[in-house]
C-alpha cells in the first residue's frame, strides 16, 4: 500500500511538472508585480492594528512580534513565543506576500487575511485576548474611535472592521524587485552562473512541480514526506486536520519560497536551520534524490536571489489609551 502511494505521489509530481513546462515557453515562476494602494487611510489603520499590543492580553505581543517586518515577516523562531512565554505548536511563516495564498495556516484552516486575522487575537496560546475584549480597548481609544469612523463610516467598531483593516495593510507586504524577477524581466545579467544553474536544477530536479507561480508556492496543498516519510515528534497533522480525511494527513500548504533566505528556520516545525539543511530533506524527501553538495550550494544560491524589496513601514505612532481602557493582565493566566 505504502509502495503503491509513493509512485503514484511520484508520477503526479511528475505529471504536474510535465505541465508546467508543456504550458509554454513560460517560465514556471512569474514575476511579483509591485502593489497599487486602493485605499490608503485603511491600510493606515491596519498598519496601526498591527503593531499594537493591546490586541493581545498582555499588552505585550502585536502582529509584528511573531510577524517581525524587519526579518522578512516571521520570528526566525522554531516555534512562535505567545501569552506569558508559551511554546507555540507550529512555525510562524512570514506575513509576506501572504495575499497570494491559496487559503492561510499551513492546513489551510482560514480561506483568507479578514478570516485569518481574528485567529491570533483569541488564540490562548498567542495574543490570549478575546474579539470582545479586544474590540472594547480600541472603542475606548479615541484616536482609534475616529479612526475607524473615518475609514468606515460609522460610529462603533467591531472585529470585522479589525480583521477587515489588517487583511489590507497584509496586501500591500509584497516583495517585487527581487534579483530573480529581474531575470524573469528579460535583465539577463542580473543572476550569476552559477544562481542560474541553481534555477535550471530547481526547475529540472522537479522542485517546481510545487514551487511555482509568483510566490513560488503557497497555491497547493501537497504531502511533506511524499518519497520518504518525514519523521517529526511536531504534532500537526496538516490539511487532515481541516478535512478529516486521512488521505490529507501531512499535507501541508506549500510555503512560498519569497524571502526564503530571510525567514529561517524552515519547515512546519522548524526542524531545519539552515537553507542547505531544507534544500537536502526536499530533495530526498519529496523526489527521492540526493543532491552533491555543489548541486545543493547551486539550488541554495538560485533561492537567494528571491529576496525582493522589503516593505518600507514607517513606524506608527498609536493613540494613548484612556481612563477607561481595559489594563493589560500580563501575568494572568
Ligand atoms: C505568538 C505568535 C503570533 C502572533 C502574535 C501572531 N501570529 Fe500570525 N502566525 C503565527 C503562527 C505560529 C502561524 C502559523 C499557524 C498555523 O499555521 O497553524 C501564523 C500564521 C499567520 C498567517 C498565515 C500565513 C500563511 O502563510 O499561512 C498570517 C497571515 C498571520 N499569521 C497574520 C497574523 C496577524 C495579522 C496577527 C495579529 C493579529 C498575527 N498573525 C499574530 C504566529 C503568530
Ligand atoms: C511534492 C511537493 C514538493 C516538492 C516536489 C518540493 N517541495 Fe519544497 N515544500 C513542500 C512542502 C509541502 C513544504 C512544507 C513542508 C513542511 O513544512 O512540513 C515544503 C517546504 C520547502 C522549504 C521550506 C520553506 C519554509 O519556509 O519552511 C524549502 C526551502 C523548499 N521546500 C525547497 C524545495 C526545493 C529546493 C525542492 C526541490 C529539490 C522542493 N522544495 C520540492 C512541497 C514540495
């Protein structure tokens, strides 16, 4: 049974890579085009929303402490820290270019940004808060109150207008500009030898027949461990857990490979540190080969050119809270 699985896993990677290459002289990866603000009072608010840390019961944790902007939208922790320095269960990935997912959370639990963004707030394990608690402190902050009012049209705020102000400041965290794009931008020069050699690889081996699109990934579920079964003491279960079909056990929403080289370590658990350790177990794992170190290094040097502009955050200055605000509890349990 086992065996039979596995080539059919295998003969579907291949499948699916035979398509990409077939749909034409496109190459399998698009450029990531630059974002066209639509509505920039409300990605104001949710750039405010997401760097204030009284949406958690501490008062302590924001958006950005797992999500830090300046290290490409992720902790660089095996597990996230939340409420009161709790070890989170799964691998925080980065916020960038987290628009082009197919859903959101490594199962795919959240269809998109507004749904994902009411997740944290209440999480016990993270910001420990509540949507009632969390709504009760912004209505209380004057400067939020008008803020919203401005963007939203209307007096009192609710966890759809939060969850709906972050899901646009999370849009505009894309990444264009990255050296490869360059490349897929007709700038033949912007990539060395050697980094395209990583590419051809990258694209040869059959990495692309789940790395693809803009965001090199993030548009498919697909079976970590699909050659060889990964072996995790990590207790997700992947898409199964969504689905309840144990057919989906250990599918796992492909991550984008966008800013990989920023947003280490790397794996639903955090298990491989480096981009040479994750490069090996992909190979191995998901194609049932192994790479010399020179084909790794090549594969390693071709994923760092896909490091794009940062987001430039100027830093926002918050409303004070009032007389009347709820008081963190960061000691409570
Ligand atoms: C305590 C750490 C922590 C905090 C605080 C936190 N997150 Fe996360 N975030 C995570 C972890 C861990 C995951 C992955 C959880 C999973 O997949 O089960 C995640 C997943 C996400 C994702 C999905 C990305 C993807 O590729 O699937 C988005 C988007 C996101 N968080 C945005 C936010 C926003 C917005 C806030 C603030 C309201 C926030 N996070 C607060 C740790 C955190
Ligand atoms: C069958 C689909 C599939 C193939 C083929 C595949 N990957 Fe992956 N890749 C995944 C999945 C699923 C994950 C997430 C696994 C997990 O976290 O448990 C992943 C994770 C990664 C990560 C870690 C990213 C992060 O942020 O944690 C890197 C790097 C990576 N892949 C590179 C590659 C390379 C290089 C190849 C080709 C040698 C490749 N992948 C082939 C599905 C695939």
């Amino acid at each position: 049974m086992r065996k039979h699985s596995v080539s059919w896993g295998v003969g579907i990677v291949l499948a699916l890579w035979a398509g990409q290459a077939m749909s034409a002289s496109q190459e399998p990866i698009q450029p990531i085009e630059p974002v066209v603000i639509k509505e920039p009072e409300k990605v104001e608010l949710g750039k405010m929303l997401f760097f204030d840390p009284r949406l958690s019961r501490s008062g302590a944790i924001s958006c950005n402490s797992c999500h830090n902007l300046a290290m490409g939208g992720s902790d660089n922790l095996k597990a996230s820290i939340g409420h009161q320095w709790q070890m989170g269960g799964i691998n925080s990935p980065t916020v960038l270019n987290s628009s082009m997912n197919i859903a959101q959370f490594w199962d795919g639990r959240a269809k998109d940004l507004r749904e994902q963004a009411g997740g944290p707030i209440a999480n016990p394990a993270e910001m420990a808060s509540s949507h009632e608690v969390a709504v009760q402190v912004l209505n209380s902050i004057p400067g939020y109150r008008s803020e919203f009012k401005r963007v939203f049209g209307k007096d009192g705020i609710t966890i759809d207008e939060v969850t709906s102000a972050l899901a646009a400041f999370e849009e505009t965290l894309v990444t264009p500009n990255s050296r490869f794009d360059k490349w897929l931008k007709g700038d033949k020069n912007a990539l060395t030898v050697r980094e395209l050699a990583g590419y051809q690889l990258f694209k040869n081996s059959g990495c692309v027949a789940c790395h693809n699109g803009a965001a090199v990934g993030g548009n498919s579920f697909q079976k970590m461990g699909l050659v060889s079964p990964y072996v995790t003491d990590n207790k997700a279960e992947g898409r199964a857990g969504v689905t309840g079909q144990d057919a989906d056990r250990f599918n796992f929403k492909v991550p984008t490979l966008r800013n990989v080289a920023l947003t280490y370590p790397y794996f639903h658990d955090g298990e491989a540190a480096t981009l040479t350790q994750a490069v090996d177990v992909m190979g191995r794992l998901q194609l049932g080969r192994t790479f010399t170190d020179e084909e790794n290094g090549q594969i390693v040097a071709f994923l760092k050119t896909l490091t794009g502009d940062q987001p430039v955050i100027q830093y926002p200055v918050l409303p004070p809270s009032e007389d009347d605000t709820p008081r963190p509890e960061p000691f409570v349990k």
